[in-house]
C-alpha cells in the first residue's frame, strides 16, 4: 500500500468544497447537511466553511413550508446536532425535530418513508445520542427500526450499525470477507472501523480502499471509463475516514506506509501484525546484528560487534571518507546510535522476560525504534564496507 492519506484528505477537502460552491439556493438541504457533516470534522468552532453552511441551513430550516415535507428530516436532525455541538441551538428547534420523528413513527413502514433510508436514519440517531435527556419510546423506537431494516447492501447495513452505535447499542462492528470490492461498501467500511473500532484494526479496510481509489470520481460530469462519483453522504464519511486515521493513526498501517528496510519490515512484520511489538524489535535488532556479521567475518556480539567495526582510527564500515571533522564526528555518531541500538533495544529484549516493565513498549515506541534500526540498516549498506 503507498496510499498518501493525508495528500488524499486535502483532495477530499477540497472536493467537499468545491460541491458547496456549486450549492444554490435551490440546493438539495440534505446533500448540503452532509457536507457540512463533513466539514465538522475540522471542529465546530473557527471553522468558516462550515459556519457559512449553517448559517444557510438555518435560513433554510426557518421557513415553515420545510417541516412538512418528511425527506427534510434528516437534514433538520443534522442541524439540530450541528446547533448543539456549536453551542447555539434556538429554543424549541430540537424539540420539534423530535416531534418530527415521534410522528414520522406512525409512518414508518411507508414506502417513501425516511426510515427506510439508512442515510436519513444516521442522523437522527445522531441527535437523539447526543442529547442528556429524551424520550426512551422514541429511543427504542429508532433501535427498533435500525435493526429491522439491516438487511441489504453491506453499505446499509453500516449505516443502520452505526445508528445504533449513536443510540448507545453495543454490537459487533462488520467483519466482511476479503473480497468486497464496491466502492460504496468499502467506504463505508473505513468510516464505521475509524468511527468506532480500535487502533489496530482499521488497516486491511484501508488496504482495500487504496485498491479502489484509482476508479473514485468527485465530479458528476466524470466521462472516464469505470469512474464511481460518490455521493455527498459517500464523500463526508471518507472524509471523516481520512480525518481520524490522519489524527490518529492506526499503528498497522503506519508500518505499512512507513518505508522501513526491508530485512527490517520482513523480519517484524509478523509480530507487529499480531501485536508482539516487544518481538517484532527484538528480531529487527538480531536480523541486524547478523547482518554485520555476515559482512564484517567478526563473530562478536552486537555492542562489542559495533565497537569493532564502527570504531578505531581505520573502522571496517566507514560511512564517509573520515577526512574532516564533520566525517568523523558523523562516523562517531553512527557508531553511538548503533550501540545505542544493541544496548537500548536489544540487549533488555533478550535478557529480560516479556513481562517485565523494562521492556514493555507500545505500537508507536515499537514503530520509533524500528525506525532508528531501519535507519542504521541502510546506512550500513551504503557504507564501504571493509573485507
């Protein structure tokens, strides 16, 4: 995978920005609330592009004709959370939404109705979640209709899951096959596993995206052959994807991208995956170690290994010519960092047991040190090496 995610999310952005420019008056008030869901993702305050958009979903939703019209809903439920998250909600606005919905209860198996559409339903629940008190009839209602109405595309299913992910359920999040490969479905995916899943997870969905991500379109005018335009409510959930990982990125997938030695990303690779960092290091340092042995023909161990071949007047590995003092005190420096690698990351590992607190380390410490070792490794290989 060398999907660049945070150059994607600035395309994203821009793409979300460029379909509000093209929004009039006229515009659909639904395609707008999810993009200005979209936009939230940057935070609800000092956000100007997203202030702009409620300030015209709020022009919007003041005129009485709008209330009667029930495919509204789900744009309403995006104001009214918007309205609460920035602190300026208009007395009485939320509870007519509810009464909106508490209505809209009674027409719920309607063909047309909007609890049929996974899209609208998000929202509610979104803000029914995120209000301190409400209706239970009207929370078990949403529940009720959410898990009745999962059946169908993995994409509506997402949308029902995490509709009752808002209404405070605990369910499992999807775990489809390997071999999804419809756009829509795939999205959703990334943005239910960043939306609710664990750092960990969420790095085969990204994997599957970055296999897709040639074939999206943001245009509606796209004519290149097998182009998917996303939707509005597509292109907010990526957005909001690509905003998390970016935030706070899943430790798989920054193995993945970073562009690590690749002795040093074979021999981790397996115990990082599994969530074995104390290993996935302790084997990059030994795959290491055994690499200057086998170029240097010096049967040591590792810190008197480096010391040997990294030191003295005339080292067996010189990284430079060793004729100014920069040269030297980069050869010196080297060598530091290399002992540091066998004194600091490999010696605890193989002295120690696995639960002692001395070599307890996390994802990202695993990750910065195989990065140090990844570092020393190439170096090494563009040294002169000494026979």
């Amino acid at each position: 995978m060398k999907m660049d995610l945070y150059r994607s999310r600035e395309e994203v952005k821009q793409a979300i920005l460029q379909q509000i420019a093209r929004l009039n008056s006229e515009g659909d008030p639904f395609a707008a609330s999810w993009l200005a869901y979209a936009l939230s993702q940057d935070g609800f305050e000092a956000n100007q592009p997203f202030s702009e958009l409620v300030r015209r979903l709020i022009l919007w939703a003041d005129k009485d004709e709008i209330w009667d019209t029930r495919r509204n809903l789900g744009a309403l439920c995006f104001l009214g959370y918007f309205l609460r998250k920035m602190g300026k909600e208009t007395p009485g606005f939320t509870p007519r939404v509810l009464d909106q919905i508490e209505r809209l209860k009674e027409q719920k198996d309607h063909k047309f109705s909007p609890m049929n559409d996974p899209e609208q339903v998000f929202p509610m629940a979104l803000l029914v979640g995120s209000l301190e008190e409400t209706s239970q009839s009207l929370e078990d209602s949403l529940k009720e209709i959410a898990r009745t109405r999962m059946q169908g595309t993995l994409k509506r299913q997402i949308l029902y899951g995490a509709a009752l992910k808002e209404l405070g359920e605990s369910i499992s999040l999807p775990e489809p096959g390997e071999d999804v490969s419809d756009i829509g479905d795939i999205i959703a995916l990334v943005w239910c596993w960043e939306r609710y899943g664990k750092a960990g997870e969420r790095a085969k969905w990204w994997e599957a995206f970055d296999r897709v991500k040639e074939l999206l379109s943001f245009d509606q005018a796209e004519t290149r052959e097998g182009a998917r335009v996303l939707s509005n409510s597509e292109i907010a959930q990526l957005y909001e994807a690509l905003t998390r990982e970016t935030a706070d990125p899943d430790p798989n997938l920054l193995f993945d991208l970073y562009p690590l030695h690749p002795r040093v990303k074979e021999i981790a690779r397996k115990p990082f995956k599994e969530g074995n960092y104390l290993h996935a290091v302790f084997e990059a340092t030994k795959a290491f170690e055994k690499y200057l042995k086998r170029i240097t023909g010096i049967d040591k161990n590792c810190r008197p290994l480096v010391q040997e071949t990294f030191g003295g007047e005339s080292p067996k590995i010189k990284f430079n010519k060793l004729e100014s003092r920069s040269e030297k005190d980069e050869q010196t420096g080297l060598q530091l960092i290399a002992e540091g690698i066998c004194a600091a990351f490999r010696n605890p590992k193989g002295h120690e047991p696995m639960d002692a607190p001395a070599v307890q380390i996390d994802a990202i410490e695993a990750l910065d040190q195989l990065v140090i070792i990844s570092y020393i490794f190439k170096r090494v290989e563009r040294a002169e090496i000494e026979p």
